[in-house]
C-alpha cells in the first residue's frame, strides 16, 4: 500500500505533518469558489517548518499526512514533466488563442502550474535535494 510506504518514509526521516481543515474561501479572494476542502499544512523536520497548502473534495474524506505527500510527489512530478511547456507558453498561447475560450483556460491552467511549482520550490528546499530526490524517485513517477 502506497500510504504505508509513504508513512514509513515520514517515519525514517523524521517528517511530522499537522492538518488543518481551512473555511471557505472569502468571495474576492485569488482563488475562486471551487467546492473543495482546503487544508493548511504544517510539515516539520529537524526544527524546520514550512505550510504547503492542498485541496481535495469533500467526498474523499479525512486527509491524512501520507495523502498530503503524495500529492506533494504529484506535483513535483507534474510541475518537471510540463516545465518545457511553460518555458514556450506565450508561443502555446498564440497557437490556441483562435480557440473559443481556449486562451483563458490555458492562462488559468498557467497560473495553477506557478502556484504548484512555487509551492513545489518550497518544499524541496524544505527537504534538501537529496532527501528531495529520494523521495521523488521512490515514489515520483518517470517523467
């Protein structure tokens, strides 16, 4: 079972994580109403601390630390296979942007790729690149 793996990783390398389910999202704010359960959390190891910060629908149920870091691993392994695609965005753009519609979902998608590459950064510093990279290539995905 992947969470057990996951787990045991957190365990061995003395990675705690403390969840916070979050309220609704204020109207005006960045991001829009969307129906899901946001979550702060708190990841800590050897005296460091940093907050990532996930959404999950509410019909999943209970988030657990193993679920928070594998969607953490999610994200790396997306944000590294569509790095060439962000780099040419602009020239993606105007290849779609006759497309009914197409040019705003492409700069929102665009804006949730920063989002998750920024948070991504954060949490690879947080680790360090080698505690990073074991756990990208234990659980990551080939890109």
């Amino acid at each position: 079972m992947q969470s057990t793996s996951i787990q045991t990783f957190m365990n061995h390398y003395g990675i705690s994580m403390q969840l916070r389910k979050l309220g609704p999202v204020k109207p005006g704010r960045v991001y829009p109403r969307t129906g899901l359960d946001r979550y702060r959390c708190q990841i800590s190891r050897l005296g460091k601390e940093i907050d990532v910060f996930v959404a999950v629908p509410p019909e999943d149920g209970a988030v657990t630390p193993s679920d928070v870091m594998f969607m953490l691993i999610l994200d790396a392994s997306g944000c590294e296979m569509f790095k060439e695609y962000y780099a040419r965005q602009d020239e993606l753009k105007q290849i779609f942007s006759s497309s009914d519609g197409v040019s705003n979902r492409l700069d929102q998608f665009w804006l949730e790729y920063r989002s998750r590459r920024r948070q991504t950064q954060k949490f690879r510093t947080f680790l360090g690149e080698n505690l990073f990279k074991k756990l990208i290539d234990r659980f990551g995905f080939n890109n």
